[in-house]
C-alpha cells in the first residue's frame, strides 16, 4: 500500500490478504492452527526459517492472517514498522511495558494515567524489583528532575482519562532519549486520526481498540506499534510466551471498524466541540474540559500537537457527588457506563468507579473530584445531545 495515500484509503485497503476466493470483505480465519506440507516445513517454521515468508503460519497465538491484516492496516495508518495486536487495551499496556523491563529498572510516568495502568506500575513493577516515578506531566521540570541513568521506559496518556490533562510529547520524548529510555505514547483519547506521537518522537504507541477503533461496543482488543526490531524482538515474544493475543474474530471486528473510523471520529469530535461550547457556563457546572475550549489549561499545547480536539469532555459538576448523580440519573439519551469511543454517547463517574481504587488524596491530586463525570461524545443528532444533557444539568 503506497505511502502517498491518504489516511481514509488505507484504512480500507491496507493490509489485504485476499484467498483463492477473491473475497471483497477481509477474510475470518477462525481456526486456531495450521497445516504444513510435510515434516520439514513444520521443522523450519518452528525454527524460524521461513520468517521471510510473511504468510507462514504456526498459531493463532503466534499469529493469524486475520490478525495480521489489521496489525498492517493499524500500522500503516499509524506510521509505524510494525505492530501486534493484544487481547485488550490493558493487555497492550502491560505487555509494551513489561516485555521491556528486568528488575532494577526505573520507570517515570505521568501521575494522570488510567487506574488499571497505576496499578502495573505502582503494584506489578513494584513486586518484581522495578521502581516507577510519579511527576505530575505537564511540569517538565519534574520530568528532568526524574529521569536518570536506568530508566529505561516512560510512560504517558495524553490527552488524560479522565481529565483531559496535555502533555508535551515531543519534549518529553526528548528527556527520555537523552537517558536512553523509551517513551510509550497511551494515545487512546487522541486517536490514531487527530495526533501522530512517533511522528513527535515517542518510540511506541498503544490503543485500546475496544474503544474508537471497534466504536460500536462490540469487542475487546489492544494494539501495540513501534519499529520492527522492538515487534519482532522484544514484544513478539513476550505475548507469544504469555498468551494475551487477540482472536481472529475480534481482529475481524476491528478491521471492519478502521473502515469507517474517520467518519465516525469527525462526527462525533463535531458534537463535543458543539456540546463543549454550548454548555459552558451552566450554572450547575464547575468547569469543562475540551481541549478545544480556550479556558482548557493546555489549549495552546493541544492544537500544536493534536489535529482535532476529538471527542471526550469532563465535566465538573456542582454539589460533588450527590450533584453528579443527579446528573446521570437525568439523562435519558447518553447511557452510564464506563467505556468510551463508542457510536453511543456514554457518561460515567470516575471517582466510584475507573478511578474508585485510587486514595481519595490521590484523586484530588489528578482532578478527579467528586463531582466529575467523564463524557464520551457517540454518533447522536448533537441538538437531542445538547438538550438531553443540558436538561440533566439543570436538575441538578
């Protein structure tokens, strides 16, 4: 697939492997192991020897053709070498992580990290040997001030779940680099569509694609993009050895979502940007986050490093907890729950449930106050969005 086309094309066309068939839609090879010719073959493959050979196959855990048509089509869409897809957007934090890591390692991270991705590194990391730094990410000085010799891995969400916090990637990328550590870019929020963080300077990226890239509540699935040699030399082995490969079907499910992925993602951004501006100033709200609204604390760094502001808000609800339940109980379009990126518009409250095993000084520390909610933008009429949630609001 040339270089020169355009995004949209190559979410269509990239990664193709049609069969004998000549099939229009990606094929689904559901089956979990493959047949060699003879002995011999079933010997080199084993051993490596037809690596040349893209289509070899061993093992679904190992690999799939229709896991690697999306794994080229991400990639191609991303810029990146190559990638692997994962089980789940939590299975493509820990093991770009871990596949990298020995103890005595340092690792330096963002505080404003989902609680799961905390957890691997206050929690797993700490029970076996490896110390993890917490800097607040916009503070580059705290950035410099971490960093040293052994780290050798940094780890950042930007835009932040679920306050939306900007960090420079492109600067800290930089840092990382001057220690000889790598920096791994959480670009869910953003999507691959609206900021490119290998094109900063980040040396991998990963995604939960049971967000955006499904975008319609289907199924689970992670990816992971870097060079070839850290794929192929690093991470391939860990997930093959540990086991938390995608299935076909879901890789199939997501191949279909990259399809239509920047309509979705455009109308949905659409909506936010209307929503952000239109209830900005309610009188039952705090404050709203979008880093398209000129009062986000980053707005200057976002539109640097982001094409689009893209499709999530918090909002900050007045009366704390009791106000922000209200205010969910009230809508009747945009459901509670706690996933996001999907066609349907979903809200839910961090503090008792994506963030709800962190300290309450730690929430306090990242924003996350009792009377914040996160919104997740879907495909809706963005007038019944406005008036469903500005309804809400005025019941709290």
């Amino acid at each position: 697939m040339s270089e020169e086309l355009r995004p949209r094309t190559r979410m269509i066309h990239a990664g193709t492997r049609r069969s004998a068939y000549a099939e229009t839609s990606e094929a689904l090879f559901l089956t979990q192991s493959f047949l060699y010719p003879n002995a011999e073959t079933a010997e080199a493959r084993f051993k490596g020897g037809n690596a040349e050979d893209e289509d070899a196959f061993i093992y679904s855990r190992y690999g799939n053709p229709t896991v690697a048509m999306f794994q080229d089509r991400i990639a191609a869409l991303e810029g990146a070498e190559a990638a692997f897809a994962t089980a789940s957007g939590m299975a493509a934090v820990h093991s770009a992580v871990m596949c990298q890591l020995q103890a005595g390692d340092h690792v330096v991270a963002s505080r404003a990290l989902f609680g799961s991705s905390l957890f691997i590194l206050e929690t797993l990391c700490a029970r076996y040997g490896i110390e993890t730094t917490l800097v607040d990410g916009t503070d580059l000085d705290q950035w410099r001030g971490a960093f040293r010799k052994g780290t050798k891995v940094a780890l950042i969400e930007t835009p932040s779940n679920p306050t939306l916090e900007m960090i420079d990637i492109a600067a800290v990328a930089k840092l990382a680099h001057e220690v000889g550590a790598r920096l791994i870019v959480d670009n869910v929020f953003a999507t691959p569509l609206f900021q490119h963080p290998l094109a900063l300077g980040a040396d991998i990226v990963v995604y939960s694609a049971t967000k955006h890239i499904d975008g319609q509540g289907r199924c689970l699935g992670g990816v992971i993009l870097g060079s070839r040699q850290f794929i192929d030399e690093e991470l391939e082995p860990f997930v093959k050895h540990t086991g938390p490969s995608i299935s076909p079907f879901n890789a199939w499910v997501m191949l279909k979502g990259l399809e239509t992925l920047p309509l979705r993602v455009n109308a949905q951004t659409d909506s936010a940007e209307q929503i952000a501006n239109r209830i900005e100033g309610h009188r039952n709200l705090v404050r709203v986050l979008y880093p398209g609204l000129a009062s986000h604390p980053q707005q200057a760094l976002g539109r640097q490093q982001m094409e689009r502001p893209g499709t999530m808000l918090a909002l900050e609800i007045s009366d704390g907890r009791a106000g922000a339940f209200r205010f969910l109980n009230a809508l009747r379009i945009v459901g509670i729950s706690n996933n996001l990126g999907d066609a349907k518009s979903l809200a839910t409250h961090p503090a008792t449930t994506t963030h709800q095993r962190l300290t309450e000084e730690a929430r306090a520390t990242l924003g996350i106050t009792p009377g914040l909610i996160r919104l997740s933008v879907g495909l809706e009429d963005p007038e019944d969005l406005c008036a469903d949630i500005e309804g809400a609001l005025d019941q709290v």
